[in-house]
C-alpha cells in the first residue's frame, strides 16, 4: 500500500491517502471541534464517500496518546477492505 500526504482528491486535501484501497485518514486539530469547521468536514467526508473513499477520523490527542489503537484501528480497517 503506498500511502500518500497532502493527496487532493476532487476540490479537497486528505491528510493521507492510501489509493489502492481507496481510504483516507484525516488527523483533526482542536478547531475541527468548531461548529463550522464540524459542517465543513462533514460535507468533506460525504463528498469523499459519494466519491467511492472510505474516510477515517482520529483527533490528533488520540494520535499522540493511544498510536497503537490508532495503528490496531487502521489494520482492522484494512483487514475489512482485504
């Protein structure tokens, strides 16, 4: 799987990509929690799932306290598409 950074795809950026499977990962700041960002990234996550994407989500404290959920996460998550 070649993951890629910064990847657009249609008129947004994914923090990472993985095309092959066609997932992306989205790692989310404080501001995501922000009612108009929330909105944003909602329809920004339905036009990648119309799109064909299936679209991951972590805040980035889950990233930096629990990586290896997050790890054990995106295996799952692989294992599933396999």
């Amino acid at each position: 799987m070649k993951w890629e950074f910064q990847k657009q795809i249609g008129p947004y950026y994914a923090d990472f990509s993985i095309l092959g499977v066609k997932v992306v990962v989205e790692i989310d700041g404080g501001y995501h929690s922000d009612p108009i960002q929330a909105e944003r990234d909602q329809r920004r996550t339905q036009y990648l799932e119309k799109s064909g994407w299936r679209v991951l989500r972590f805040r980035n404290e889950r990233v930096m306290e629990d990586v290896m959920g997050v790890v054990k996460e995106l295996s799952a998550t692989f294992e599933a598409i396999a």
